[in-house]
C-alpha cells in the first residue's frame, strides 16, 4: 500500500534527489523559506496566551488570513465548547478588519458576509462534522478543525481570492496553526481562570485580614470592658462588706458603748459605796476597751484595703482585715497555681468567704483563722477553718433544721449554701485540723448551672 505524503513533503515539496532536478530544489528551498516563516508566525501568535483567548484567537486569525493571502478567513467555536470564550467567533473581511456577529469594539458587526462564510460559520457554531464544514465552504475555501483531547471544539477556515487556488503548504500550516490554537485557547482559559482565582483569594487574604484587625480590635476593647467590669466587680463586694462592717460596728460596738455608759452611771449611782462602785468602774473600763478594740481593727482593715494586684487571695486577705478582729491571727494559703475564676464564682466564693469569717470572729472564740485555697484542674476549694469551740455536727443540724437555731446563725447558714449550689458546687462543714469548724466548699473551674431553689 502505498502511503500519501507526509507533512513534511508537503512543507518540503521534495519528490526526487537527483541533480537533474536543480529547479526542483531551488523551489524546494523556497518552499522551505516560506514553511519557516509561516511556522515563525504560529508561534509569535501562540506566545499571546498569557494575554487571554481573545487576544490569542485573533492572532491565529490573523496568522490564517495572511498565509494565504485570503479574502475572508473566520476562527469559531462550537456551542458549549470553552464557554467562558467571548467571542466565539472572529471574521476578517477583505479589507482585513476584524467583524463579529456577537459585537466587540475590536470587531464590529459585519455587513455583506458572503454565504459560503455564513454557511461554514453556522456549521462550526452547531458541530457539524469536518465534511460538512468543508462543504459549507465551497472549493475556495481551506478548512480545518480545532481538535482538543481528541474532541473537536471548533474551526478554522480561509477563503483565497477567485482564482488562486491554496497550495498544499498553506493546507498543512492551517492544520498545525489550529491544532497548537486548540491547546493554547484552552491554556489560556486556564491561565485566565487561576488569575481570577488569585485575584479573588488576595481579596478573601485582604478581607480576611481586616477582619483579624478589627476582631482584635474588639477583642482589645472586650478584655479592657471585663477588666473594668471585674474590678467594679470586686470593688462591689468590697463595698458590701464595708456596709456589713458598718451594720457590725452599730451592733457590736454600739452595744459596748452602752453598755459602759450604763456601767458608768450605775457606778455614779454607786458613790459613797466603794464595795459596788469599783466593780462597775472596772465593768465599764472593760466595755470601753473592748470598744476601742474593735474600732482600731475595722478601721486599719478599711484603711489597708486596696484594689491589690486582682487575685482571689488577695481579695480574701482584705476580707480577713475586715472581719476578723486584731486578736485573732489570720492566713492565707494557695494550694496550686492560682488562675483566675469566672467573675461569677469569684464572687459568690469570696461572699462565702466573708460569711464564714464573720462566723468564726463572732461564735468560735478561737484564736485563729486559716483561709486555703486550693487550684485543681477542673475545681477550685475554698476553706474556712478556725480553732475555736464550735462543733460541726451542731452546724449541720443547724443547717438542716434538725435543730433550733438563732435566725441569724441559720440564715448565714443557708445563704453559704446557695450561694455555693448558684455555681454549681457544694458546701461542707467538716471538723478542723486546727481544732474547731472547716467551712468548705468545692466550686468548678467555670459557672456552673443555677440550682438556686425557688422561693
């Protein structure tokens, strides 16, 4: 079987080596020339995919329209085939401007197409086949298909003027012009799409980052709101354990100061009888003390209280100042590493706190206060203890109502208590190692649910 010529025979025009065909070779080398400078001209249209398939399918027009000298010459692309290309087709007139039916201001609508343009137009914009392409665009006309993995995405065609019929060469240039266009319309969609797909990620990158600045930004100003709202937080306890100091003072003191006033009037009462008045001198001597006692004490815990550096045992240590009286030691223990509680356990702890040393300083009688607080992972506990002469199975009763107790002792009591379940944690009163009552309470890490009971 005999095998038709390649492309290169048809780039080369070569049929025989002998030297008696000097002319032949002497047109071959023309031929050659021209091969070479139609191939120069695919690849200087091929180097504009980077500037986008519209810009790269009117180079290969251009290419197609100037090898062969033609009178019309179009480039398509059939429906649904690299559909983000606009537009889908390109004419050039005789004149050698650029026409499209889809309007573009490089490529006005034409006027006076031929039909045979028009037929193949329509040919390649539907998907017709290769022959039926070629037909539509009568002997004139020089056809080829773009082909892309193996599938035809459109055409090429170019009409030579009436009588200057193509050669082989121009066939086989077109050929190779729309198999390279084929790939580099599709590279060039490619490239165009990852662009955008760039622009839009450094847009998302710029918006996202704005938003990075502007939720630190709010963060900034929400952890300076929670500062504030926590030291007006602890500066709200503080304040109402002044005002239960104030209470304590009109009670306690109060009552010293009228008592020694009485004293000292029985003892007026009592002049001329030496026997009676000396005891009540002394009884009021006493009262006043005792009085003056208690009044150095609040008043040094008021003046040494301060805004401290924020830390529950510091706020515990103030609040020890203010209850318990200078005749009674106290301290403070960490257990752990101390981490800040949410606002709200932090208060009810630290209004336990005061209840319970309030507690001790009035009914112990002991000598001494330790406050502990011990930092686990998931739980913090607070403990009061004194070494006094109270006894914790009289407190539980009392708790309970198993037994009658003022109603005072009982309502400070039961306030520990829900204070304690507000945060989801526990009370206990246990014996202390110092001897008297351990008031603890077993609290989480973060608020817990509100067990309040209902009233």
């Amino acid at each position: 079987m005999t095998e038709g010529p390649t492309d290169l025979d048809s780039l080369l025009g070569l049929r025989s080596v002998k030297r008696s065909f000097f002319d032949q070779y002497r047109a071959a080398e023309s031929r050659l020339r021209r091969s070479m400078h139609a191939l120069d001209r695919v690849s200087g249209a091929l180097v504009r995919t980077a500037e986008g398939p519209e810009e790269l399918m009117l180079s290969v027009l251009r290419v197609a329209y100037d090898q062969l000298d033609a009178e019309w010459a179009l480039v398509a692309l059939r429906d649904g085939q690299l559909p983000s290309v606009e537009p889908r087709h390109v004419i050039v007139d005789p004149e050698g401007r650029f026409v499209a039916f889809e309007g573009r201001d490089l490529a006005p609508v034409p006027e006076g197409l031929p039909t045979d343009v028009v037929n193949v137009l329509l040919a390649v914009l539907r998907g017709g086949r290769s022959s039926e392409v070629a037909d539509a665009g009568g002997p004139d006309a020089v056809t080829v298909p773009l082909i892309l993995h193996g599938g035809v995405i459109g055409g090429l065609a170019s009409w030579r003027h009436p009588g200057r019929p193509a050669e082989d060469i121009d066939t086989v240039v077109l050929r190779i012009l729309a198999a390279q266009a084929a790939v580099a319309l599709h590279n060039s969609v490619l490239f165009r799409d990852q662009e955008t797909l760039l622009a839009r990620a450094e847009e998302a990158y710029e918006e996202a980052r704005g938003h990075v600045v502007e939720l630190s930004r709010r963060n900034s100003e929400l952890e300076l709101a929670h500062r504030e709202l926590d030291a007006a937080h602890r500066q709200r306890i503080l304040d109402v354990e002044r005002s239960r100091m104030a209470r304590e003072l009109h009670d306690s003191v109060s009552q010293l100061v009228l008592g020694a006033g009485m004293h000292l009037q029985l003892g007026l009462d009592a002049v001329g009888r030496v026997d009676r008045q000396r005891p009540l001198l002394e009884k009021a001597v006493h009262l006043t003390d005792q009085a003056v006692d208690q009044l150095r004490s609040v008043i040094y815990a008021l003046r040494t209280i301060d805004d401290g550096d924020g830390r529950l045992s510091r706020l515990i240590e103030d609040l020890c100042r203010l209850h318990v009286p200078s005749s009674m030691t106290t301290e403070v223990r960490v257990l752990g590493d101390e981490v800040p509680t949410t606002p709200g356990i932090e208060h009810e702890l630290l209004r336990i706190a005061g209840e319970a040393l309030a507690n001790s300083a009035r009914h112990s009688r002991g000598h001494g206060v330790v406050v502990t607080l011990d930092f686990g992972d998931e739980a913090v506990v607070l403990t009061v203890e004194d070494d006094g002469v109270g006894r914790p199975e009289d407190l539980r009763a009392m708790l309970e109502g198993e037994r009658t107790g003022s109603p005072a002792e009982r309502q400070g009591l039961v306030n520990m208590r829900e204070r304690a379940e507000l945060v989801g944690g526990e009370l206990g009163i246990v014996q202390s190692d110092l001897g008297g009552v351990a008031i603890t309470v077993v609290a989480p890490r973060v608020d817990g649910l509100d067990r309040r009971p209902a009233r």
